[in-house]
C-alpha cells in the first residue's frame, strides 16, 4: 500500500532526463526529494502525474500502475499535482480556481465543503474569494494552488517547489501547513525542493538525485546528519 | 433623423447575426488557437438540415432545432475526427502554422462539395419566421421588420444562455480553464480533449443559428455563408479573439458601420467598407478593442 | 546546411512530366467534326447553378428533349442528334473555358443557345469562333451589338434585341402611360446598357434610374433600390434584369407595401421561377411584360399544346417559359439541320439560315429576319399582362405585335401571321 | 539582384540555364506534335507554375500563409490588359507592367500582413480574395462583371497558316514561365533565400541574429506578389479576357492546394503542382461521365477532389510528397 516506483527512465527527445530511478513512500509519509536545479525532480513529478511519458520502468499507486495514464485519470484515483510556479489560472477568481479542483466529481455540496476546510487552512484565500486570481501575492498563489489540489481530496500529493519565490517567513508557513496537513489527512506527500534542509526537517525519508540518478535515499534524519552527503548536496 | 433610427436598428439587427459567427469563430480560436475556416460549411449544412426540416414541417422553429443538433454535432464530429488527426501528423516544421489554416479550407470546400453534390446548387429560400414586411406607424414604413426585431431576440437569447453556460456551471468553467490553461485544468480533473469538442459543439450549434437567421433574408446556396464567415472574422479581430464580449461587441460595431456605408454612401461599398474597417483595426488596434494588454505576435 | 533543393535531376524530371502529359493525345480526324452517319454531336454553355441559375437551368434539359423527339420518330435524315450541356455558372471565364471543352475535347459540330450576353462575348473572341468557323445558332442573349453579319459571320441570333424591347416599351409607355412619373432598375452591363441606350434614343426620361452589378443583387441591395424608387415617387417601373434579381425587387416592395405598374422585362419575368425565390403571387397580378411567345399555359396555341406532350413524355418538368424557349430552339435547330441538307457541313449549315431561315416555324409571332446580310432572329414583341397566378394573357385582349430594328428604325404595329406549326412539330422542311 | 558569390555559384548559374534552355527547346518540339487542347492545357501548367511559384515563395520560404495570391494575380491581369489597351506598347510590356502593379500592391498588402501572423494574416487575405469581385466592379472602367478584353494578337504571318491562337499562348506562356522559374529558384539560393527560410524557423532568432523581419516580410510579400501578377497576366493571356469571374476564391483554394501538393518548400514541385491542377477537372469530367451524373452535379465534383487532396497532403504530407520522397530516398542510400 505505497507509491513505488522501480528502473523508471524519462527522456526529453534524444537527451535523457532521468535513469534508473527507483524508491518507495509509504502510505502517509512525506518524501522529500532534493537536488540541484535541472537534476530532473520536475521532470520526475510531471511523469508520474502523467504529464510527461516515461521510456521505461514503471511506478505503482496502491499496486496499481500509474505511468502512461492522462492527469485527469489520475486525479480520479486520488493523486494530485500541483506544478511548478504557482500553478494559478490568473484569468479566474479565486473561488473559480478552488471549485476547479471539484468539477470532476460532480457533487457541488462536496465541493463547498472542501472549499471551506481550505479557507479555514488558509484564511487568507477565505478574504479574496471573488478576487481575479492575479491580484494575489506569490504566497497567496501558492496556498490557492494547493487548496485547488486539496479540493480534489487526494490521497497522494505531489508538490513541485512550492517554496520558490517565496519570502523565508512565508516558506515557513507553507512547510508548516504541509506537515499539518498530512498528519490530519494522512497524506502521502512527495515534496520536489531545492530548499534541502527545510524540507528533510518535515520529511520521513528523503530522495537525492543528481544528473537524473539516484544517487542516496533512506529516512531523512540519517541523510541530514550524513556528513558525505551533507557536503556534497547540502551544502555546508 | 429617422433614417439615422433606421440604420441603427437594421445595423443591430445585421451585427447580431454577424455575432453569432465571430462567437463561433472565438470560441474554437480559445479552446484550439485555430481560426475554423470551415465553420461556415458546417454552419451551412446544419441550415441545409434545418431548411429540410422546416420546410416539411412548415415549422421555422423546429427547422431552427434541428440545425442547432445538427451544427453541434457536425462540431463535435469535426473535432473528434479531424482536428484530433491533423494535430496527430501535422506537428512540424512549417507546417504547424500553415496545416490548420488550409486543413479548415479544405473542410470548407469539402463540406461545400458534399452540400452541392446532395442538394445541387439551385436557389433554396426558406419561410422566414416573422414577416418581412417593415413596421407602419401611421403612413410611414420603416425598412426595420418584425423578421429583424425577432432576429435581435433571437441572438439576444442565445448570448443569455451562453453567458449563463459560461459564468454559471460547471461546464463552463471547464469550458473556460482548458481554454485559458489547458495544463492546470487537466491536473485539476478536467478531461481537456473532451471539454474542447464540447466546445466545438456548441460553436457548431451556434454558426447553426446564425445560418438560418441568414437565410430567411436571403437565399440558401452552397456558397451563401461566404460572405458570412468574412464578416465573423472582421467581427472576432476587432474583438481582439481573446474575449466572447468582444466578439459580440466586435460584431455589433460591425453591422451598424455597414448598414451606415450601405444607407449613406453605396450599395456595393459595403465589402471594401468592411474590409478597410479590417486592416484599419489590425494596424492600430492589433488586439482589438478588448485588449488586456496580451500582444499579438503568436 | 541548406537542403538542395533545386539539384538538376529534380528539374529535367519535371520538364519531363510536363511533357509527358502534353503527348498523350490523339491528333484529329479529318471528317467534318461532330457529324458521323448516323449522329450529330451539339453543345450548349448555360448557368445549371450558381447566381443566375433559376429557370435558366431548365433550357438545356426541354431542348434535349425535344431532340429525343425528334430522334424516336427519325432524326435529322437519320442521323440522331445528342446534346452536350456545360455549365459556366453564367460567368465569362467559366463559359470560355466550357466552350474549349466543347470545341476541342468534345468536338460538337455547333454551339446552340449560349446564353448570357457577357459571356458569349468573351467567348466569341477568346475561342475565336470565326476563325474556327464553328456555327452558333441561336443566340440565348438580346444584346445588340450580336446583330453584325461582319463581326458575327457564324453566330444568329434568335431573341428580340433588348434595344428593340427598349423601343417597344418606350412606345408602349408613350401611348399608355404618358406623364407618369417613371422609374427603372436594370443591370449595369452590356445586358442594361443596350436597353438604356434604346430608351434615351426614343426619348423617354426616368425620373429615377438605377444601375445594380450582377452579382450584387440580394434582399439587402433591393432594399436601397425600394426606397429609392418610393422616395422618387415612381409610380411606373421598367425593371431589366435577371429573375434573381427581380424576385428580392419585387418581394422587398410588397414588404414594404410600395406598388407602382411594373414592367418586367422579357429576361426575368417567369412567374414560376419568381414564385420560387419567394416573390408572392399576389405581386405579380397586374404586372405588364414584353412578350414574344405565348403563355406557357395557353392550350389553345398548336405549338403550346405540342411541346407540352413532348414535355410530359421525354422532359417531365413544370412547362413554364424557360422549358418552352428550349424546346423552341430544338424546333428551330432541327429545321436549320435539315435545310442544310444530308450532306452536313459547318459551312452548309450556315448558308441554310441565310437563304431559308426566315421561312423557319418559330412559336414566338413576330417575322424572323435572316438573310445573307443579317444574322437576327426574331422582330417584334406584344405586350402581356399577369393575371392572379402571374400567368400571361395579351394587354388589351388580343396580341398587337409591335416590331422595329435595333437601330434608329420606327416601332410600327404589325399584322404579321407566323408560319403554322409542321405536323406533329416535326419539320420536314428541304 | 543576388550577388553572385565566389566563381562555383557562377558556372551553377550557367550550367543552370543552360538546362533551362534544354527544357525550353523540348517543350516547344513537343507542342508542335500535339493537338489543341493539350497545347492549351500546356499553357495553363505554365501559368500555374508561376502562381505557384509566387507561394513556394512566400509561404515555403518566409513563412507567410496568405490567400491574397488569386488577388495579386487579379491585380497583374488587370494592370496587364489596362497597359496593353490603353498605351498600345508591346506585349512584354503589359507583362512586365502587370509584375511593378502587382509587386507595389503586395508591397502594401505586406506592410500590413508583416505584422500579422498565422490564421489573421491568412483571414485578412481570405477577406481580400472574397471581396474581390466587389472592388472589380466598383470602378466602371474595370469592366465590371464581364471585364475587359486582353488580346495579345494572332500570331505572326511567318508561323504560317496552322500556327494556332492556343500554340501561340502556349509559347508564350512556356518562355515567361521559364524564365519567371529561373529567376526565383536563384533569387532562393541567393541571400534572399536563406534570411526567409531564417524568418521562417525562427522570427525571433532571426531578429536577434540582425536581420530586419519584418522588413524581408514585406519584400517576400512584394516578390511573391510580382509573380502572382505575371501569373495573373499569363491567365488573362489565355482566355483573352480580364475578369472578376476569373479570380475567385476557388482560384485561391486551387493555388494553395497546387503549392501544399507540390511540397510546399520545394520549386521543382510547382510543375507536379501545376499539372495536377490542369488534371483535377480532366479527372472530375471523366469521373462524371462514367458515373453518368448530369453535367450540372459534375461542377461539384472538381471541388470535391480538390478538397479531399488538400486535407489529404496538409495532414499525411505536410512538407508535400517530395519532402516524404526525398526523406525515403536518404533513408535508403543511408542504409
């Protein structure tokens, strides 16, 4: 009952993205996977949302396969991506882009209930309900992203920097939020981010990719504390 | 003063019709970034369905349904099947800007073709729904007739429900997003690739309408919507083809400016009149007068 | 690294192609084209769709049909006639390019009733039908600068110039309509001109005149003419023009309840076709037309009453003016064929209708006018008037047959009886 | 014109015409061996060649998706025959004058069109190539609906008596197509060529890269129309008339198809373009006949394959058979 995904290898035309990359997360726990910019995380989130497809390898949902499905179908078995760069339609209010995350379950009464668990998640959203989703800062948009994603009640969400951009304050926010939210929903979390110490800090297990490679996986406390590693991908 | 009353009125009544075909124009150009050429043969042969139909029912309004269906399913159906397969093949080189412009030709002359090969290119004149004969006050007879006021309603109803469509459901909103950002909508649940032929239904539908209001006033023959689908596109440019307000707006301006040169100043003008407006609006405006600030080099 | 496109082997390959196609052909026989023992192969252009195509359409199928008539019962000294019919979709570049077909690829042995007086002309020089020696019998057009034995030496005429209907409507409007206030609407090429010419020579003046290009004519355009017309007071208008013109004319008026004496021109006049483009019945009642034939529906005339049969036999479509004018041109065509004698040649062809085609039986009244120095058909028109059902009885009761010329000649009223018709409308002329 | 540069381009240029003129001299044996309406149809390939050339050049190179040809050629066709009737000068001269009209229309027309892209620039030129016949008949001394004629003359005494009208339009359309075809293919390897192809790629590299966009959009749009008018004239020539009726949108539909068929980058392939265009109607009248259908169906059956080969060569062959062709070719001798 997890997300394992095993030999799994993604290429962009002639130049390959990612090789061989395999892990798991269990049901409920937060994996952090770090790496330096271009080691191919996004490209590993927008494959198993089905964004992009992968040349080989395969990843499982709850023993189910998840690769080579369209977004839309995986929604509908619980898995959620909110994408790079504050993925808001700026066209739209902010109450359009929560009831979006809904549509596909038809049910209107569920929906405004999932709307106001985020407002009260984040109230913030709750004052600029019939803004044009354009007024709102970058903290604001990246808390509407995710409400849009929590609306429709997934099981697994896969979140792709939603630090970036952001003041220090505010990505301190963001994390908190994130780690509430899993124990009180039971998530599966897979956070994409650069900002590697912060994200081990709230993680259960973290994954280090380089060059599109695994190149170290395992719980998180052990990896912060890894000297090896901490110099060569965390920096200091 | 009257005349001025006169040509505003038949102005809206032309414009509304014009609205119709830059909607449909619009719509598809939001939700697929392609300007549908071939929309005034499916708009064609859906009045050719409801001429049949009305006319053997003596009912306009039946006739009117059946090209609604008829139009949105053709819509649908030319989605579904053609548009998915020319962007399956054609997606390289040069050809990516030039495929959709011809393919959509090609379905004009296609759907043309099939029309005139069915119906044969005789003269078809359909029973309009209201008379033609212009409103009397006292003894003057003004050219404005109930078949115009009953075409401004008509249009005005339409326009109502698709706001309503729009603002309002859910559809609409799907509608809207897979048009504005086709990616977030899908990672939202949106099944885009459906949303997008259901809009190409209702462009259908509505190019439907738009033909058989044409056709009450004048002839229905293989090649009568031509001149339709030019104005839809002058309409939806100087609505800038980013907004279905401005497309009806667009639209408007359209039809009283040519109803103005058709009272004022010449009868055979009214195509130069029309398309100087176009090039007037594409060198100073490019994006139309809805502009919000997007630029148009795409 | 720019591709070559243009190495040599692509360009000799397809000089090569080019050429291919050129020598796949035959070179011609040399027997008189278009005649064999036993068949003779005719060519008509005319508008089967398109803007002018109401009514129009119909002239090939009924001349068609009579052939078959005539070939069921022996043909022309045993020879079958066949008819090829193009459709140029009355545009001149279409018609030029149909009548190429005709001459080169179908190889007929004459062209019978092109219509459509822009396109004969184009055609008449692009093709160079002179200099081909190619007959083109019975000219589906008015105009008359076609009236020219010099310029014209294979073409004859066979309608009534559109000058002589100006004049005779001139007259017509002299005698009956003196001092009203007079409108017109009528095409603004050769077709209208010819008219307008003829009406300024017999000095009538419009109070309102207005030009519309073919092609233009739609509910909208009628509405600038109607309100022209009724802010000019025009209380008689002559209309020349083609019926999808007269039809937006005639139904935007009764829309906007304007109802001066129409005169509609011979062109587009069919009541049928009228009614079919939406013109109300009702409109029709009253309206004057020049006429050459008689009504369509008058049983009571021998060739009526003949080509209706032929009609309901071979043709089987709603016998109005169009489907008699084309069974007309069949009886004519027929009576040139066999006055040029078994041995058929273009050139026997053409003096036949010189020296015998003015004794020819022609259903309209007035005299027919070939000579060795003329090449025009009939004369003279009679003033009709509709009835209820637009269908067309003499003005005043009985048939005064006004003829004159294209030129200065005077109108003058003739008492002119036209040949009995051959039995059985089969000609057995020598 | 093109600076020729270094000497190998020189002798291509050479060896180049002197194959022009191997062409040429073959073309004009064979139009004495053939009969009449061959040798019309030859002059109709070679007008087709021109226009489509014009497109070759204007979309296959910079990029430009424009309907407004059958305008431009409207626009030669006219200026040709107002030249020929009103000054009385020489037959090249209407030729020639149809090009500079047709070249300063589309100049015009390319200020505007520079600056569109994609489907506006394709429905602004639709807009043009349906209101045509409008404009034709606006101004009284275009000759309205039936036109104006364009007589180029019989031809000379000395071709003796059989030298037919149709052999004569067929020399003389063969002789500007050669020499219109020769001077695009070097005016695209030139300089020229390769800034449209660059536009074409990318408008924006391009433009970084120096070079003025919008400045050899216009100068495409004026070239191609140029041709498009010596096209237009060479049609005038043909049917000795100028007339709206002549240059409809069905003549743009045909064009845009000749030039897609043809492989829409390639200018050899104009000839297979124009020789399909000439066979369609050949085909459809065939077609007709044995299906049996009255003449009056068999107008619609031109357009029918006309459109179901456009839709089939823009989605199966979208750089044109020959680009498919060649890939096959280099595959094969890269095995």
């Amino acid at each position: 009952m997890s997300l394992v995904v095993s030999n799994l290898s993604v290429s962009h035309g002639a130049i390959s993205a990612l090789r061989g990359i395999d892990f798991s997360v269990e049901v409920g726990q937060l994996a952090a996977v770090i790496g330096a910019n271009g080691a191919g995380k996004t490209t590993l989130l927008r494959t198993l949302s089905g964004l992009k497809d992968a040349i080989s390898g395969n990843a499982t949902w709850k023993d189910r396969e998840i690769l080579g499905k369209r977004p839309d179908e995986l929604v509908r078995r619980g898995i959620s991506h909110v994408s790079e760069g504050k993925s808001v339609i700026p066209e739209l209010s902010v109450k359009e882009n929560l009831i979006l995350g809904g549509i596909w379950r038809g049910k209107k009464s569920d929906t405004a209930e999932a709307i106001n668990e985020v407002v009260e998640l984040f109230p913030r959203l709750g004052e600029r309900m019939s803004q044009s989703a354009n007024t709102l800062s970058g903290g604001e948009r990246q808390m509407l992203a995710i409400g849009r994603a929590l609306v429709s009640r997934p099981k697994l969400l896969l979140l792709d920097e939603p630090s970036l951009g952001l003041a220090p304050i505010v990505i301190e926010q963001i994390f908190q939020t994130i780690d509430q939210l899993r124990h009180r929903l039971g998530l599966t979390v897979l956070l994409v981010e650069q900002n590697a110490m912060s994200a081990l800090e709230i993680a259960d297990i973290g994954v280090i990719i380089n060059l599109g490679e695994v190149v170290a996986t395992g719980p998180a406390n052990e990896l912060i504390n890894d000297p090896a590693l901490r110099a060569a991908y965390l920096g200091y | 003063m009257q005349k001025a009353l006169e040509t505003l009125l038949i102005g809206l009544s032309t414009g509304s019709i014009y609205a119709l075909m830059s909607l449909a124009l619009v719509l598809v150009w939001r939700s697929t970034r392609v300007i549908n050429f071939a929309q005034a043969g499916q708009a064609m042969f859906s009045t050719y369905i409801g001429f049949e139909i009305a006319t053997r029912s003596q009912i306009f309004w039946l006739g009117l349904l059946f090209a609604i269906v008829a139009g949105a399913l053709l819509g649908a159906g030319v989605d579904y099947f053609f548009m998915r397969v020319l962007f399956k093949h054609a997606n390289s080189g040069p050809a990516l800007v030039v495929a959709p412009v011809i393919a959509t030709l090609g379905l004009l002359g296609l759907i043309r073709s099939i029309v005139g090969l069915t119906w044969g290119g005789e003269f078809k004149s359909l029973t309009a729904p209201a008379s033609k004969n212009g409103f009397t006050f006292g003894e003057v007879t003004i050219p404005f007739s109930p078949l115009d006021s009953l075409t401004i309603i008509t249009v005005a109803v339409i326009l109502i429900i698709l706001a309503l469509l729009f603002q309002r459901t859910n559809l609409g909103l799907a509608l809207r997003a897979s048009a504005y950002s086709p990616e977030i909508a899908q990672l939202a649940g949106i099944r885009t690739a459906r949303t997008r032929t259901i809009g190409w239904a209702i462009a259908g539908g509505v190019g439907g309408v738009a033909g058989m209001l044409v056709t009450s006033y004048n002839f229905l023959t293989p090649y009568s919507l031509d001149l339709l689908l030019v104005f839809g596109f002058i309409a939806a440019v100087i609505g800038g083809l980013e907004s279905m307000v401005g497309a009806v707006i667009g639209a408007l301006v359209l039809g009283i400016g040519l109803t103005i040169i058709l009272n004022y100043v010449g009868t055979s003008l009214v195509f130069i009149g029309g398309f100087s407006v176009l090039l007037l609006v594409l060198l100073i405006k490019p994006d139309g007068i809805m502009a919000r600030g997007k630029v148009r080099r795409g | 690294m720019i591709r070559k496109t243009h190495g040599k082997r692509t360009w000799f390959a397809a000089a090569v192609l080019a050429a291919g196609s050129l020598l796949a052909t035959s070179l011609p026989a040399h027997a008189e084209t278009g005649v064999t023992s036993n068949s003779i192969k005719l060519g008509i252009t005319l508008p089967l769709t398109g803007a002018a195509s109401p009514g129009y359409s119909k002239i090939g199928n009924a001349m068609d049909a009579y052939f078959k008539y005539v070939n069921d019962n022996g043909g022309v000294y045993g020879r079958k006639i066949t008819l090829v019919q193009k459709d140029d979709q009355y545009s001149p570049q279409l018609s030029i390019a149909k009548t190429n077909e005709l001459i080169l690829k179908d190889k007929v042995f004459a062209l019978v009733g092109p219509l459509g007086t822009a396109n004969f002309t184009a055609v008449h020089k692009s093709v160079g039908l002179p200099r081909r020696k190619v007959p083109a019998l019975f000219l589906n057009t008015g105009f008359s600068g076609f009236a020219n034995k010099k310029k014209f030496p294979t073409s004859f005429t066979i309608l009534p110039s559109y000058a002589m209907e100006a004049k005779i409507v001139s007259q017509f409007l002299k005698e009956n309509f003196a001092g009203k206030k007079l409108g017109l609407v009528y095409q603004n090429d050769e077709f209208g001109i010819d008219a307008l010419g003829a009406f300024k020579d017999a000095g009538v003046k419009f109070d309102v005149s207005i030009p519309y290009t073919s092609g233009t004519q739609s509910a909208a355009t009628a509405q600038t003419w109607v309100s022209q017309l009724a802010s000019g007071g025009a209380q008689v208008v002559v209309f020349f023009g083609v019926t999808s013109a007269t039809a937006p004319l005639l139904a935007v008026a009764a829309a906007a309840k304007y109802a001066p004496q129409w005169i509609l021109g011979s062109v587009g006049s069919d009541p049928l076709t009228l009614q079919v483009l939406g013109v109300p019945v009702a409109v029709l009642n009253g309206a004057l037309t020049p006429a050459g034939n008689p009504s369509p529906n008058d049983l009571t005339d021998e060739y009526v009453k003949q080509f209706q049969e032929i009609n309901d036999k071979y043709n089987k479509a709603a016998f109005d003016d169009y489907v008699l004018q084309g069974m007309n041109l069949g009886l004519m065509t027929v009576q040139a064929l066999r006055a040029a004698g078994p041995r058929l040649t273009r050139r026997g062809l053409i003096k036949a209708i010189e020296n015998k085609g003015s004794t020819f039986a022609s259903v309209a009244y007035s005299p027919l006018g070939y000579s060795r120095t003329s090449n025009v058909g009939h004369t003279g028109y009679y003033m009709a008037v509709m009835g209820p059902t637009g269908d067309r009885k003499p003005y005043g009761g009985k048939v005064t047959l006004y003829t004159t010329d294209s030129g200065k000649g005077p109108v003058v009223k003739s008492d002119f009886k036209r040949p009995a018709m051959p039995a059985k409308g089969l000609p057995n002329n020598s | 014109m093109a600076k020729v540069v270094g000497g190998n381009t020189g002798s291509k240029v050479r060896k180049k015409l002197a194959l022009f003129f191997l062409i040429g001299w073959i073309l004009l044996i064979i139009g004495d061996r053939v009969d009449e309406l061959r040798v019309y149809q030859g002059a109709q390939i070679a007008m087709y060649t021109i226009a489509l050339a014009s497109i070759v050049l204007l979309t296959g190179y910079s990029g430009q998706v424009s309907l407004g040809n059958g305008a431009m050629m409207a626009v030669g066709g006219y200026a040709a025959a107002l030249t020929l009737n009103n000054l009385q000068t020489p037959i090249w001269s209407a030729f020639m004058m149809a090009i500079l009209v047709a070249a300063l229309f589309g100049a015009f027309l390319g200020l505007a069109a520079a600056r569109l892209s994609g489907p506006y620039l394709a429905g602004t030129t639709l807009a043009l190539a349906v209101g045509l016949p409008a404009i034709a008949n606006q101004f009284s001394f275009l000759g309205g609906e039936p036109g104006l004629l364009f007589d180029v003359g019989f031809p000379p005494e000395r071709f003796g008596e059989d030298f037919t009208q149709y052999k004569w339009f067929f020399w003389i359309a063969t002789f500007i197509a050669l020499i219109a075809l020769f001077v695009t293919s070097n005016i695209l390897q030139s300089r020229f060529g390769r800034t449209w192809r660059a536009i074409r790629g990318n408008s924006l590299a391009a433009e970084l890269s120096g070079i003025n966009a919008s400045q050899l959009k216009v100068l495409a749009f004026s070239v191609s129309s140029g041709l498009a008018g010596l096209a237009g004239a060479v049609l005038a020539m043909t049917i000795s008339l100028v007339a709206p009726g002549a240059y409809t949108l069905a003549l743009s539909f045909a064009l845009v198809t000749g030039a897609v068929l043809a492989g829409i980058s390639s200018l050899p392939g104009v000839v297979l373009g124009g020789f399909i265009l000439v066979a369609i109607p050949e085909i459809a009248d065939a077609l007709a006949s044995s299906l049996g259908s009255e003449d009056k169906l068999n107008s619609y059956l031109p357009g029918l394959i006309v459109s179901v080969l456009l839709i089939l060569s823009v989605i199966y062959t979208p750089n044109g058979p020959g680009e498919n062709l060649r890939k096959h070719f280099h595959k094969k001798s890269a095995h």
